[in-house]
C-alpha cells in the first residue's frame, strides 16, 4: 500500500511528485493539493506509485496477530480448561508478545535498531522472559504437587444426566 500523506515527512520524494505532477496539471505545485488530487485522480496516483515505496499495511497484520489469532488461542485454551481442568491461561502473556513483536517486524521503523530487534522487539523480549519465567513456575509446581500426590485439581461441574 502506497500513503499520498508520506510526501509530507519526506521532501526529496515531494519534490520528485511535484516535478512530475505539475506536468500533467501545472495547479499541482505543493503537497496539500497533489494528496487531494491523488483521492479523484487516475493519473496523479500512477506518477505516485512511482514516487512513493509500498509498505505494508501492518496495522491489519496487527488486527489479525493480536486481535483475531490471539482471542482463538485463549479461546481454545480456556475449552480444554474446561475439559481438563488444568489452568494454562500463563499462555496468554508469551503469547501476546510473540504477536506483538512478529507484528513489529513489520512497522517502518521510526527508531534506533538494538542487535537484530527493533526497539519495541527489544523491549518485549523482558515480558516474554516474565511469561516464561510463569510457564516455568507453574510446570515446577505440577511436577511437585504430581510427585507428591497432593495434585490439587478443580473441581469439574457434573454433567446433568
């Protein structure tokens, strides 16, 4: 996808749209009016997709990682929640940030690069290591409570018969 308004933060790419468009239209000779002219304008948005580089759309990429493929797996846990009766909704904080930072790859990035991660990747990596850190305490105690004997399971409703 291709964004008219980048022209704005970025001159030289403005500059090149305004020598071009203003061949076709000599009234198009500042930003403002070439973004209006792309909204109703066959032409104008042809000397753009020249102009300006596509991106990716990540903010649907970022709908569907964290919003609509999230909300399946936490649905599907709390199900075999239900039918198990184990409680593994510690998924949700490793989960949520390995959507978030794969999603992230994505954004152009408007900051400093920290190794291989951009900086909000970097930034997760300490709430991924928190989630791990409630996966591994929860699995530490089962394991104890299993060798134990003491398992403590909830209690599951009866089905009516």
């Amino acid at each position: 996808m291709q964004f008219p308004a980048e022209l704005i933060d970025h001159p030289d790419e403005a500059t090149l749209a305004i020598q071009q468009t203003s061949k076709i239209d000599p009234n198009l000779n500042n930003v403002p009016e070439i973004i209006a002219a792309a909204r109703h304008s066959a032409p104008v948005r042809e000397i753009l997709a020249g102009v300006l580089t596509p991106r990716h759309p990540s903010q649907l990429y970022e709908a569907f990682l964290e919003g609509i493929l999230l909300f399946t797996l936490l649905i599907f846990i709390r199900f075999e929640v239900q039918k198990t009766g184990r409680r593994d909704d510690r998924m949700f904080l490793p989960s949520l940030i390995l959507s978030c930072a794969s999603s992230e790859s994505f954004l152009e990035s408007r900051c400093t690069v920290t190794g291989p991660f951009t900086r909000g990747q970097f930034l997760s990596l300490f709430m991924f290591a928190l989630g791990v850190a409630f996966l591994w305490n929860a699995r530490r105690k089962y394991l104890a409570e299993r060798s134990t004997g003491t398992l403590m399971r909830p209690a599951l409703p009866l089905p009516d018969q």
